[in-house]
C-alpha cells in the first residue's frame, strides 16, 4: 500500500508502466469536471471510475481485495476512511468474482483518513475497505 498526496505522485514513478499513467492521469486530469462513470486511460487494462455515493458506518462495509488491478483510489469532495489490512488469514466471505476482479472478507482494519489531494494505491495482498463515513475524523 501507498498513501500519499497526489502533488507527489511523481516519487512513484518506474514502479510499472501502467502505474505511471494512472498517476499521470490522477495529477494532470481536471477530476471535478468528470462526471460519473468508467473512462479508459489505456484500454481495459488502465481506467477511472468515477463515483458518487453516500458514506456507510464501518459496520456497513466490506474489505475487498483484487487479483488483476492495482487500485489507486482519490477522492475528488468531502471527506472518508478507507479501511485497510494485508491479506493474511481473514475470512472470505465472497469468493473471487472473475468477471469483477475481486473478493470480500470480513476482519479487522486500519483507518485511513481521505480529503481532496490526497491518493492510495492498493495491491492485490492489500486488503481495503472504502466509503466508510467521517464520523470518527
């Protein structure tokens, strides 16, 4: 896991191709003006999804992780937790969806406080759990 402002995006660079357009995108791209929805950066194998959605209590949530996407997550207003934990010896409690590249698993996290500016990267051993609400910041 990464976690880092979007300004400093560049100390990443060379990790992987394709991670330094995601980041070139998330720096450069006016992301208040896009509107919901999936645009590609680079085919299937680079895109955005643009979200809008009402926060949960932690209670409401799950942790995900993937096996094929790296997954940079930024918020673009307000503020939230994304919930985070290695993958280790949690329990599923959905089995991997192929077609939508991800698990859910139940257990413990850590809380990361999200605002504007700021940006995470999560690797498939990252377990993370987003939208949880602001109550506790």
């Amino acid at each position: 896991m990464i976690f880092d402002q979007i300004k400093f995006s560049k100390r990443y660079k060379n990790i992987s191709e394709r991670m330094d357009k995601a980041l070139l995108f998330l720096s450069n791209e006016n992301l208040q003006e896009l509107p919901t929805g999936r645009f590609y950066i680079s085919g299937d194998e680079i895109f955005c999804l643009v979200n809008e959605y009402t926060t949960k209590s932690v209670a409401e949530c799950s942790m995900e992780a993937h096996k094929n996407y790296i997954d940079i997550q930024s918020i673009i207003y307000g503020k939230e937790q994304i919930g985070y934990s290695p993958l280790s010896n949690q329990t599923i409690v959905k089995e991997y969806d192929v077609e939508n590249d991800y698990a859910l698993y139940e257990g413990r996290s850590n809380l990361i406080n999200m605002e504007p500016g700021l940006f995470v990267i999560f690797f498939p051993n990252d377990l993370h759990m987003p939208g949880i609400s602001e109550e506790k910041l």
